[in-house]
C-alpha cells in the first residue's frame, strides 16, 4: 500500500512539472509515441498497412490521380492511429492522450501523422480510457488565452469499432465549456462515474459495466495566441499497476484493429460524402451534444478550374473549413492553408467569407491549399450557433470558376503574401507544441 501510494505521488509530481514544461509531451504522451514507433516496426503491422494499401488501391477514388498519390500517406496514418486504438483497450493506464494529430518532431522522435475521419486542425483531440462504475476526476486549468470552446464526451466505442454512424460513434454523455463551473482562477474538475451528478456542476455519467471511452476536442481558433489546457485524469478508486508492453502482442493487435476500421471509414466515406455530385456541398445539419453545424462535400476540378465556396460564418463561434486527401486524411496542419477558420480567412465587407479550392494558387484571399491535389474532400464546421441562426442561409454560393477568368472583386494575394501566409502558419502552429 505504501509502495503503490508513492507511485501515485510520484506520477503526480512527473505531471506537473511536464505541464510547466509543456502540455501535450506529458510523460505518458511521449511513452506513447515512442511504444507506436516500435510497432511500426512490426512485422504483423507492416502486413496490416499493406492490406489498406491493397484496400485503397481497389477503391474507385484510387482511379483519380489524387486518390492514387495519399494512398500510401492515408494508409500509414491510419495505420499510426491502430495502434493508438489497441493502446486504448489497456484498462491499467489513466492517462490523457493526444491523438489524432499531424506529423510532428519532438524530444528526438519524429512523429507520423495519424489522422483519418475529416480531423479538423483547428481541434486538439485527445482520449482516455475509463472502465464502467470506476470514479474519476478530470483536472484542468484555462490558460489566457486558451482555447474558445473545450468539449468532453463519453463514447460507447472508439470511431469506427462500433455500428456506422455520422459521427462514427454513439455519444452517451456530454459536457462542453458554455455547460461547466470554472473557477476564476481558471481552475476545474470534472467528475465522471456512474453515481446520480447530485450537487456536483461539472458531471459526465458512465454506465456501470464496460470500457469506455472519453473525447475531447479543445477548439483554437488564434493559433498564435492561444494555448491548450493541461489536463490530468485522476482515479479515485483503485489503480492498477501499468502493464507491461509486448510490442508483438501490440502489433497482432493493432493489425486485427486496422483490418476493421480502414474499410469501416472507407465505407463512411462511399456512404456519406462520395454520393453526392463533385463540387457540391450537402445541406447543413446539426451535430449531437450542441456541438454545432456542419456540411460536406467533395472536389474534383480541372487544371484550369476553381471551386468557389461563399459561406456565412452565422455569428458563429467558430467557423472553419478544410480539405483533405480523397480518404479523409487532413494535410499536415503547419504546411499548407489546408483549413482556414474565422481568426485566420479575410472577411467580406457584407460579413460573408469567399473561399477558393484550387491545385493551384489562384492568386487571392482564402485560397484553400491542396498541395497540387485536384480532388478530395471539403468540410465545413459552425461551432457555437446561436439559436437564431438562419441554417438556410449559412451556405451562399457553391461553383465552378475558370482561374483565367476569376471575378475582379476577389481579393488579391501576391506571391510574397503568400509565402509570409505560410511561414506564419508552421510559426502559429508551433504555440500548441510548446506551451
């Protein structure tokens, strides 16, 4: 008992000073990564990325030339995110993870992107695994600035294990910044166990049986500025001592996870995006847990067109938009304007925002950077909607324009803009890594 109440405290104190440092290369952050990177080396989760090479590669969006140039990059990511899914199921660790995410170097590891599902570069996502009927307490403290919306959720099964569904998942509970009871000093917890919330403001109700899951997104909108919140998940009741790892055991694992989840996104795409017309956008809908709006749709353009896309931001909280490869992966968030959100696109004067979509510079404002790919997907996100919102109007213009013919009344980036709109964006981007 004392042993074990040591190793408590001491896991407490590596926390703290690895929030003071930094807030996502936690301990268990890193221990992570470095367990992924061995893995990979795996034969078995070689075999398994081969297979969604396979996969992908038989696929109609492979026929398209941008299709066949991500399928290795989607494949790999995916495959990266496997494993932090067989990660997932050890009950022993209590720990808050920060995944998916891009491409990044750090603490002399550089680190594959594990995106897949439209993750939106705007959102620092993170997980944690919990167990039916445990008790625990989520502590966190709001830096200034910090993020301008933090949501949590309980999920009956990781995206893409369960039944297929929108989201990808079931949401069972939920509970987002505008709900909680913060301190002044920025501080909170939040308690999540399957007892009735009582007194307790800051609740997330779990059943009392199963492994379950909790997400979080924490929404930056001024990467230059604003910072992430330390978070730490405590165990109220029993801990048990961490497993060991077995990086083979890992790796059958993760390879069996992969043969579920690549074809199960794959149909979500072909089910939900891939239906409609190219160069349209579906209407706008409601998401669950009062996260918003969103809309989709996908591109495929000629050397010489553009996509124009003319949306409302609706007062919104946040506005964002972005495109990914043919399979849903978003490029790496500190290369190109890939995505642009409300902070970060210039406004028109009537309060409306012009979009470009282009494998090419167009040479003006808002141009949403494919890397050179004429085809992949777009997404569109509302967060904090106000109730009077007119949804019909949040979508004003979807079409095709000749890049030799662009209307004279977009505004004009010149190639040196350009290149200041880049730098600065690997430089904001770097404020989440190292605050």
């Amino acid at each position: 008992m004392a042993f074990r109440s040591f190793f408590v405290i001491l896991s407490a104190m590596i926390w703290a000073v690895a929030a003071n440092a930094s807030t996502l290369d936690t301990p268990a952050q890193l221990e992570r990564e470095r367990t992924i990177l061995q893995v990979l080396k795996q034969p078995d989760m070689r075999a398994a990325i081969a297979r969604v090479e396979a996969l992908y590669a038989a696929d109609p969006r492979a026929k398209t030339a941008s299709g066949k140039a991500t399928i290795k990059r989607a494949a790999h990511a995916i495959g990266v995110q496997s494993i932090h899914y067989a990660l997932m199921e050890d009950t022993s660790r209590s720990d808050i993870i920060w995944t998916p995410h891009s491409r990044h170097k750090w603490h002399g590891m550089d680190v594959p992107n594990s995106g897949y599902g439209i993750e939106n570069p705007d959102n620092i996502y993170q997980v944690a695994t919990v167990v039916g009927g445990g008790k625990y307490r989520l502590h966190g403290r709001w830096p200034k600035p910090g993020p301008v919306q933090f949501h949590v959720e309980v999920r009956d099964s990781l995206p893409g294990l369960g039944q297929m569904a929108v989201e990808g998942f079931r949401q069972l509970a939920t509970l987002q910044s505008e709900q909680m009871t913060i301190a002044e000093d920025g501080g909170f917890v939040i308690h999540i166990d399957s007892d009735p919330a009582g007194d307790r403001g800051n609740h997330l109700a779990i059943p009392k049986e199963g492994v379950l899951q909790i997400g979080i997104r924490q929404l930056l909108t001024d990467w230059a500025t604003q910072a992430p919140i330390a978070l730490r998940l405590e165990r109220v009741d029993a801990q048990p001592m961490p497993m060991p790892r077995d990086y083979a055991v890992l790796a059958a694992r993760s390879a069996a996870i992969l043969d579920q989840i690549a074809p199960y996104w794959l149909d979500y795409n072909n089910r939900y995006i891939y239906p409609r017309a190219a160069n349209s956008i579906a209407p706008v809908r409601q998401r669950p847990g009062g996260r918003g709006l969103s809309s989709s749709g996908h591109y495929d353009l000629k050397a010489n067109e553009a996509l124009l896309i003319q949306v409302d931001p609706l007062s919104a909280l946040s506005f964002g938009i972005q495109v990914t490869d043919p399979w849903g992966v978003a490029y790496d968030y500190d290369e190109n304007t890939s995505s642009l959100n409300t902070r970060q696109a210039k406004i028109d004067p009537q309060g409306l925002i012009t979009f470009m979509i282009s494998a090419k510079d167009p040479g003006v404002a808002n141009w949403l950077d494919p890397g050179g790919k004429s085809s992949g997907i777009v997404t569109l996100r509302w967060q904090g909607v106000p109730h009077s919102a007119p949804l019909d109007q949040a979508v004003r213009q979807v079409r095709i324009m000749d890049l030799a013919q662009l209307d004279p009344s977009l505004a004009r980036v010149t190639r040196q803009a350009r290149v200041q709109e880049r730098q600065k964006r690997r430089k904001d981007y770097q404020v989440r890594l190292t605050h």
